[in-house]
C-alpha cells in the first residue's frame, strides 16, 4: 500500500518540483523587497512560476545553514534557485514585475526546472 500511494504522489507532484525552490534573501528596511512585496507576493503562489518553485523568504542577517550558496548574498532581495540545499543560480535585486518575471523564466528554463503539468 505505501509503495502504491509513493508512486500515485510521484505521478501527481514530480520530483523536481519538490526539489526546487526560490529563496527570496531579504531584509527589514529594503525598499526593494517592500515594492516586490507590493506588486509580486500575492500573486506569486497562484502562477506557474511559484507552482514550479515555491517561495522561501530567509533574511540576509541569519541565512540558514542547509543552503549551499555559491557566495554569500549581498544585495536584497536576492533571489537565488535552490535544489537540493545547492544553488542554481540567482537574481540579485528587483527591477520591475516584467524584468523579475522574464529573468525567473530564464533561470528556471536554463536550469531545467520542468513545467508543472495541468490539472
């Protein structure tokens, strides 16, 4: 019966998509995060993008030890892909909801974190 349900949750959530994520550094105070806050956060669960990765918000002053990052954020928000506790790849700063989208579709496509199927 598990080896059942493990494989019927394998069919409806592949394992890349439960693997990956975007992991927003942030912090209190950053102008750039209150406006992504402003025009993106409500939205970014609904879309594909954040049914593809989900989002993870950790501040810049206390990054969690299960993140291999290939250098220590600098700017916020910083948005870096992770799979796995190892980074893919990052967008550092926020400049505009257009500019974020295009550049997270280039790095999810560009590290092939595939499409969620439709339901």
């Amino acid at each position: 019966m598990k080896r059942l349900l493990l494989a019927i949750s394998f069919a409806i959530f592949p394992l890349q998509a439960l693997s990956a994520e975007l992991v927003m550094v942030e912090q209190a105070g950053c102008h750039w995060c209150a406006k992504w806050n402003e025009e993106i956060s409500h939205i970014y669960p609904k879309t594909d993008e954040g049914k593809r990765v989900p989002l993870r918000r950790v501040d810049l002053r206390g990054l969690p030890d299960d993140i291999a990052f290939s250098s220590p954020p600098v700017f916020t928000p910083t948005f870096v892909l992770v799979e796995d506790g190892q980074e893919l790849g990052r967008i550092e700063g926020y400049g505009g909801d257009e500019f974020f989208w295009f550049l997270l579709n280039r790095l999810l496509d560009d590290n092939g974190v595939k499409q969620v199927p439709k339901s």
